[in-house]
C-alpha cells in the first residue's frame, strides 16, 4: 500500500485540509489531515486506510457531490479512463462538495469526505504531507459491522481480534486500536512523505 506521494502543477496551490469521518458512527470517528491538492484518488484512499487503520482488503469506490464514481481498476475492469482513481483527482471535486468514500462492499464502510480549507504552502514548513491533524474515536475492526462484542466467536476473536478483548465501536461494529495521532503520522511518514516533503524545502 505504500509509495510517495508525487506533486504536479495542481501542488502549487497548496495543500487541503480535509476532515474525514466514518459515517453513523455515535460518537463521531473522524480525522482531519493534510494532504496535496495534486493527490489522486488511489492515494487518497490509501491515506485513509492508514488513518483508520483499515486492512486495504476490500474494494471500494468514490462517489461525488455531482453523483458521478470513481472506482478501482479491480473493482471494474473495463471502466473508462476518467472514472478510474489512479486517472483522476479529487481536489476539482472538493471544491464543489463533500466525497464519499465506501470501503468493502460487503459491510459497506462510508466516509465522508469534506474540504474544510486550502492552506499555503509558505504555512507548511512544520509539517510532513500527509499529516495528520487530529482526530476522535477508536478504529472499528473490518469484518465485524453491527456485530457486540457478545456476537464475537472464538474463531473471530483469533482471526479478527488477534487476541484481543472486543470492545464496543456505538452500533457499527467492535472496536480495534484507539487513535493515536503520533503513530498515524509515523505510518503515514513510512508510506507517502519523501518526495512531498522535499518539496516544501
């Protein structure tokens, strides 16, 4: 899942301000990051699986405040060029309302995506890109959407858990490992921040 996050003539504005929050999640689980405006949607997601600690094990797919989706190579093989997300950016269509992001089909996990500000790259020397700002509300573990920790077999907690105690995630699911913002920005420096960051010196 990893790879740098590469910049193009769109970098030059700036770099979003994004929150991200896991749809009906009571409370909210949300983060809000930094990424380049030049990021495509492929990245994108990659950036979130990080920040919710996803596995990256599903499909999933884009949806836009003017309806129109973006989908993975795998997930449709013979989709045209301009509805594929390594084809395509997601800044154009920030700008004109919020995204949807589902990842697995299956449990069906939907995130908005909201632009909140374009921030200066003269504002930016302190941070690496992706950042990861804040955030609230422990990951929900795949696999387990409107599951209670008492619905958690044995064979799940060792599959799924990895021996860990269930914990209650509100209704959507069991919750996995609390967020901690130090350890997102370590992975997210892991897997994205070279080529960027060199480029705001």
């Amino acid at each position: 899942m990893g790879g740098t996050i590469m910049t193009t003539e769109a970098g030059n504005q700036g770099v979003m301000q994004i929150r991200v929050t896991l749809n009906d999640s009571q409370p909210a689980i949300w983060r809000r990051i930094l990424v380049p405006t030049s990021i495509r949607y492929d990245q994108l997601h990659a950036v979130i699986q990080v920040i919710f600690d996803w596995n990256n094990s599903h499909l999933y797919n884009f949806l836009t405040a003017g309806h129109h989706e973006y989908v993975s190579a795998d997930l449709d093989d013979d989709a045209e060029p301009n509805e594929l997300v390594d084809m395509n950016f997601p800044y154009k269509d920030l700008v004109e309302g919020p995204i949807t992001y589902t990842y697995d089909f299956g449990d069906s996990w939907e995130h908005n995506i909201e632009l909140e500000q374009i921030v200066p790259m003269a504002d930016l020397t302190a941070h690496q890109i992706p950042f990861c700002l804040s955030g609230e509300g422990a990951n929900v573990l795949e696999n387990t959407r409107g599951l209670t920790p008492k619905e958690v077999t044995a064979d799940m907690q060792a599959t799924i858990l990895n021996g860990r105690p269930a914990k209650e995630a509100g209704h959507l699911g069991i919750a996995g490992s609390d967020f901690n913002q130090t350890t997102v920005n370590d992975l997210l420096a892991e897997f994205f921040v070279d080529s960027w960051t060199e480029r705001l010196r």
